[in-house]
C-alpha cells in the first residue's frame, strides 16, 4: 500500500534535516569547536585555535614535518577529567583527535588526520619514583631523559630511547628500544599499569588484571586505544653503579663488509649489557669524502671489560676513536659523538623514514645496499641526507617475555635499522 502524500513528505523533510545534520557536523567551524570546549574544560586547559599564534608558541612541535596531521584546535588538558571531556566531546561530534605526547611521532598514517583536536599532553609532565616498590609513574606526556634523570638520582635504571627527547608513553605503546633493551627487552616489558581514557569517556586501570585483553594490546600496538594520562613501571637497580662505556668511532666505507662480518660474529653471542650501533651515511668533509660509518658501542660495565669485548672492532684501525665512561642517564645525549642528541631533538625537519628488521646478517646483502648508497649518493648530491641507522641489542632481554605476552611483535629481531632521507628544505619547496 502507498503511504498518503504527507507522510511521504515529512519522510522527505526527516532525510533531509539528517543530511543537514551531517553536514553541519563534518563542517563544524573551529570557532564554535573552540567555544564549546572552553565552555566545558577546566579553567587551567589551554584551548587555543590552530590559527593563533598562540599555538605555535605553546604547542608541542612535531619533529617530522612530512605528513603531518592538520589541526583545527589545540588543547592542553589540565586535569584527567579535562582529557574524558574532550575525547567525549570530539567523539560525540565526530572530530578527529589524537594525543601529542613528545611530537616524535612518524607514523606514514598520520597525515590522514585532518581538521581535528590536538590534545596536547604538555601538562601532564610529573616522575614520581617509588625506589622501595621499585616503580616509577610517569604522566602522559613525560620524555626519555626526564626518566632517564629522575632514576638516575634514585640509583635506578630502565631502557630508554636512544632519544632523549622522545615521549616516553609514546615510545613505550609502540615497544620501544634502546640500548638497555639488551637487559630488559622493549620499554613495554616493564609496563605494569596505565590510566586510560578511553574514546567514550570512561577512564580505566588497564593491567595484568584489569582490562587484560588492552593491556596486551598496549605493549607495543598502542597508539589511538585511548589516552595514556599516567603509566606505572617496573625499574630496576642500576648496572655497573649507573656508569657505562662509551665508543664512539668512525670507518671509511671500504671496510662495511668487515663491520658487517663482526656485527654478525656478535649477533650469536652479544652479552646483554653491549649494544651496538652503526650509521651509514655520507661525509663531505675533505677528510673523509664519501660513505663512511659510524660505530657506537654502549657497554654497561667498566670500560676496560668493554674496550677488551669490542677489541675486534678497534683492530680494524677506525678513523676517529673516543672511548669514555659516562653516567647512564648521558647515554643519549653522548652517544654516536652527541649526533642523535643534536639531530634528534630539533623539530621541524622533513624526514621520509622507513623501519627494517634483520633477522639474520646477511653480508653480502647488506655490502650491495651501502655499494648501491655509494653509487647513488655519489651520483646525486640532492640524497646526501640519506642514512641507515642500525641498532644491535642482545636478544636476553627480548627473551624474558614469551612471544604472545603483549602485542610487541619483533622479539626474534637481530638487528633494527631505520632508513630515513632527511630533507632540510621546507615543504614548499619539494
Ligand atoms: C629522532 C627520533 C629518534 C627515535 N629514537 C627511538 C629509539 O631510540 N627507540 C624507540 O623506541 N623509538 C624511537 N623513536 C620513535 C618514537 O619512540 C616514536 O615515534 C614514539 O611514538 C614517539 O612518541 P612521542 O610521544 O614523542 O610522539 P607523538 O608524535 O606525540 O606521539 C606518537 C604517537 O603516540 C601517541 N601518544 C603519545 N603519547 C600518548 C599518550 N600518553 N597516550 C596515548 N597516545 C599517545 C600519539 O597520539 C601518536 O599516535 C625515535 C623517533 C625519532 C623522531
Ligand atoms: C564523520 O566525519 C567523516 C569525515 O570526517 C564523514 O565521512 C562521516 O560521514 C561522518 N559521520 C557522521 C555520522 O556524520
Ligand atoms: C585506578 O587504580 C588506582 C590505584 O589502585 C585507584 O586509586 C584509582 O581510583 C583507580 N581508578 C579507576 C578509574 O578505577
Ligand atoms: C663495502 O665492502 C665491500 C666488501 O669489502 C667492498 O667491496 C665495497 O667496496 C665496500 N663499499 C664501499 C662503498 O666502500
Ligand atoms: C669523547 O666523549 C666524551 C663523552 O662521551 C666527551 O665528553 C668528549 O668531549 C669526547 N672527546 C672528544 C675529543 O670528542
């Protein structure tokens, strides 16, 4: 049977004032995304459109430029309760939001974020160490070397990015390496609870025993569950009285397949206190002219057991050589000569990395990618800024977790390495 003529009429009026909704929500201006959520955030937030200069003076600057998420309206929550409402709020209103912890993120995904909220954990920035529980709690937003000084000064220790300004919450949901890993495995091994707000709202205690399934997920596939507001680990008495060697040297490129020969030999055998790490890059400098290799080797015992350990890498006679014992905590900011210190803590650069696990050595293999960088760096000046980055921990901290205790995937990786080109030039440019 027809419906009568008005009936179908209010059906139509009905299906249009749905689509002007939708409309009207994928279109919200950032003027009325700003006033409603200074109507309902705490008077201590920060919420500041994208457009105001404001913004750039008070918001966390992304280190990578190149596919950066696009935002509307910034906000720095005050209080837990500020970060539910806004999580509610864009949810609700089906705004993109994501959090900014450390800006260090690279993910080629993010660029699909367009028009939304940063949340901006700047505010959440405390360390609270418990030396007689062993753990320490840290806010949301808090980076490495903030830990690195807060367990330093309580003669504790626990693996930190070799970044120091790395967002630690952010390192620890994706994994999250360096060279103490050799000891402990990923950061997220050491991960015993976390304050949550979830994308409606609620905020929850995820652990071994509380939201269980989440918990796994976290360790290591943890971006865009929820939002981190504070996360309690498992710390660790210093090794070696919070002191490590530091080698710091530098190889012509003839010799990559003598490194790689060694990186391989120490796969099968590296102690858990040694990592090792390479960079394969270009040098224009008169001296050298060409691919060369840097090599650093963190050992976490006294320097002279860890000159006799690396001894095979000295006999190869490196160009550059600075051997030193430094404080745990300096690890990031001394290693590879103060490079990753330098480079990795100015934001604003345009960066194209890409994540490569070995799970063997291949040297042949390897030789032709540093002979095929040869060529075409040589070649093609405008890809000097390329690099291959190479981080070799021992697996016995991998191994302390079984393979199905967390979504971390990579516990068989021998060696991480990441190739990025880094381009100085702004985008416009490109
Ligand atoms: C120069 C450089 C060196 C690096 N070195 C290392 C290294 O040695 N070891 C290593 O493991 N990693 C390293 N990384 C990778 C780094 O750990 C990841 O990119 C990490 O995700 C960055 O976190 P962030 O908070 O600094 O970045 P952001 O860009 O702020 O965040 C990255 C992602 O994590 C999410 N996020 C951050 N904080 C929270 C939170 N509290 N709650 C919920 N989500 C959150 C964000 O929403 C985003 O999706 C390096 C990165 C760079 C750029
Ligand atoms: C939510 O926004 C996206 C685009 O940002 C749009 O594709 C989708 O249709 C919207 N959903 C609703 C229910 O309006
Ligand atoms: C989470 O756990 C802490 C400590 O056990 C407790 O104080 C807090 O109330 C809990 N929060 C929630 C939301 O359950
Ligand atoms: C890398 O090592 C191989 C093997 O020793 C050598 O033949 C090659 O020339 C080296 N590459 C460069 C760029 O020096
Ligand atoms: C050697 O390394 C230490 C720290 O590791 C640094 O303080 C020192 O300046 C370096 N020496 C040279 C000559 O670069």
């Amino acid at each position: 049977m027809a419906a009568p003529r008005p009936l179908l009429f209010l059906v139509a009026v009905l299906t249009f004032l749905e689509a002007i909704t939708c409309v009207v929500w994928a279109q919200m201006s950032p003027q009325t995304i700003y006033d409603d959520l200074r109507a309902i955030l705490s008077s201590g937030s920060e919420v500041v459109l994208k457009e105001d200069p404001t913004y750039t003076r008070d918001f966390t600057p992304r280190y990578n430029t190149a596919g950066e998420p696009s935002y509307v309206v910034g906000v720095k929550p005050a209080l837990v309760t500020d970060v539910q409402r806004v999580l509610t709020y864009a949810v609700g209103s089906n705004i993109s939001v994501l959090a900014t912890g450390g800006g260090h993120g690279y993910s080629s995904s993010l660029g699909r974020l367009e028009g939304g909220i940063n949340v901006d954990l700047g505010m959440f920035s405390t360390v609270r160490v418990d030396s007689d529980a062993s753990t320490m709690t840290v806010s949301g937003a808090v980076r490495a070397d903030q830990v690195a000084t807060a367990l330093q000064a309580t003669g504790m220790e626990i693996p930190v990015p070799q970044c120091p300004c790395v967002g630690f919450s952010g390192a620890t949901l994706g994994g999250g390496i360096g060279p103490y890993s050799g000891l402990y495995g990923p950061i997220s091994d050491s991960l015993l609870s976390v304050e949550m707000v979830t994308g409606d709202g609620q905020l929850l205690n995820v652990s071994q025993t509380q939201h269980q399934d989440l918990f796994y997920a976290i360790k290591g596939a943890g971006f865009n569950y929820g939002i981190a507001t504070s996360l309690t680990y498992r710390i660790y008495p210093a090794t070696n009285g919070g002191q490590a060697m530091n080698a710091d040297m530098i190889f012509s490129g003839s010799l990559n397949g003598s490194l790689w020969e060694l990186a391989k030999q120490f796969a099968a055998t590296q102690p858990k206190e040694l990592s090792i790490g390479f960079s394969v890059r270009y040098s224009s400098e008169p001296m050298l002219n060409g691919i060369i290799i840097t090599a650093n080797f963190i050992y976490a015992g006294s320097q002279d057991a860890g000159v006799e350990l690396i001894q095979p890498f000295l006999d190869l006679q490196p160009l550059y050589l600075n051997i030193s014992t430094v404080m745990w905590k300096d690890i990031p900011a001394v290693a590879h000569n103060g490079a990753i210190l330098t480079v990795g803590c100015k934001p604003g650069i345009y960066y194209i990395p890409y994540g490569l696990n070995l799970y063997q050595i291949d040297v042949q293999n390897i030789i032709s990618v540093v002979n095929y960088m040869d060529n075409a760096m040589t070649t093609d000046p405008t890809l000097r800024g390329a690099s291959v980055v190479w981080q070799q921990y021992a697996s016995y901290g991998f191994n302390l977790q079984a393979q199905d205790s967390s979504a971390f995937p990579h516990r068989d990786t021998v060696a991480f390495l990441s190739m990025a080109l880094g381009l100085t030039q702004p985008k416009a440019q490109r």
